[in-house]
C-alpha cells in the first residue's frame, strides 16, 4: 500500500485567499485524486490528477476554482482560489493502486474566515 | 437515485458480536468494491476489497457480494470497542474502473 502525506494539516484562511495543499506519495503512481468531505459527510470527488495531462474535473467543480497540479508521479498540488467560507471543508488526496483501491492521505483541514 | 447507498446508523452492537454492514449500488457494471474505515477526525483506511461474488475472509472481516442482487457486505466478528467508527463503502461507477463513488457511511457502535 501507498504512503501518503499532505500539507498543511490544517490551515485558517481569510476569504478572497487562496491556499495550495501539497501531497507526496511514498511511491510512483499513474492516478492521484482529489476529494473534499464536509462534517459529518462522505467523500465527494474533486478531479483526478495524472502525470502529464489535464485534470479531469467532476460535475460542479471547475479549473478556475480548483487548479491541480501533476508534475510528476510522487507528487500533486491542489488549489482552492478565492476562497470564502462555503469552501471550509476536509480536503483528501489519494493515490490508486493497482487494483483500483486507493489510500488516502491524512487531509487537510481548511477553515475559511 | 444515489449510486451507493448505506445505512448511516448508528449501528450499536455489544462487545464481542457480530457486527453486519450493507451496502447497495446501482450500476450493474460495477466491478470493484472496497470497505474502509474513517475513525472520527482521520482519513478513511482501507480495509476489504473484493472483486467477485462470493465471500472474502480477512482475520476478523468478511466482504460479501453479490452482483445480481448488487449488493456488498461487510462482516465483523468479535467486535471491539476499537472497531467503533464509520465504515464507508465504494463502488467503481459509470465503468470507469479507477474512480470510486462514496456512500454516505454507516456508524458502528461497540458497546462494552
């Protein structure tokens, strides 16, 4: 299984900001992805970030508002870009495994004033 | 219709029982299920996968599916305290082998 770490753990933003979370896996991996999970919610996905391409973004979330970065097949980069308080949540990054699991990484806990 | 549909509890079941978790997904073609368990203000860990229909055994969970029924569970036998938490099921959808939907999770309690 992945090894996954993400920065920062958590963070307090004001509005209008934007804040850009990193995530590191432990190994090379073709798919990375990105979720957001509000209190007591589950998992909604973000996008899907591969190495070399394009995200591929889910209904209801757009590349203005959430550029990802894939530079390479350790490492990807999410964005949330003027922020306001609807944007406080859990953000999760994950990589794909073999099989089409994934391992999640400890998230980030964003709080936006 | 949600695509992945659990009961979201809480489920309260005593120490040393049996504990039954359901799960039901709407896509026929789906081909990849997995179990994971989200300790309250951690990230989900992924404890079962499972592939075919049958049964699948792993120390003290069971995965069961059954795609005609689309249908997937997750057994816990001689449940402790320390299995309290939200299990979340997912489910590939829409034939896309690598993304997975999310159900909403159902919460286990073990009481002493």
């Amino acid at each position: 299984s992945a090894v996954i770490s993400q920065k920062p753990s958590r963070d307090i933003c004001q509005r209008g900001t934007s804040l850009t979370i990193q995530c590191q896996v432990d190994s090379q991996v073709t798919m990375m992805f990105w979720y957001r999970q509000q209190p007591g919610q589950s998992l909604t996905l973000i996008a899907t970030a591969n190495q070399g391409s394009e995200a591929t973004y889910e209904s209801g979330f757009v590349i203005d508002k959430f550029p990802i970065s894939r530079p390479n097949l350790t490492f990807s980069t999410l964005t949330v870009s003027n922020m306001s308080p609807e944007d406080s949540s859990i953000y999760l990054c994950s990589a794909g495994g073999e099989r089409y699991e994934q391992y999640f990484g400890p998230g980030t806990r964003l709080t936006v004033t | 219709q949600k695509e992945v549909e659990q009961n979201s509890g809480p489920l309260s079941v005593p120490e040393g029982a049996i504990a039954s978790l359901n799960c039901t997904y709407s896509d026929r073609v789906s081909q990849s299920f997995f179990w994971y368990r989200q300790y309250s203000g951690k990230s989900p860990e992924l404890i079962m996968s499972i592939y075919s229909n049958g049964d699948k055994e792993d120390g003290r969970f069971t995965a069961q599916l059954n795609k005609a029924s689309q249908y997937v569970s997750l057994l816990i036998r001689d449940s402790q305290p320390s299995d309290s938490a939200t299990y979340l099921c997912a489910v590939n959808i829409d034939g896309t082998a690598s993304k997975l939907t999310f159900g909403t999770g159902t919460r286990l309690q073990v009481t002493l």
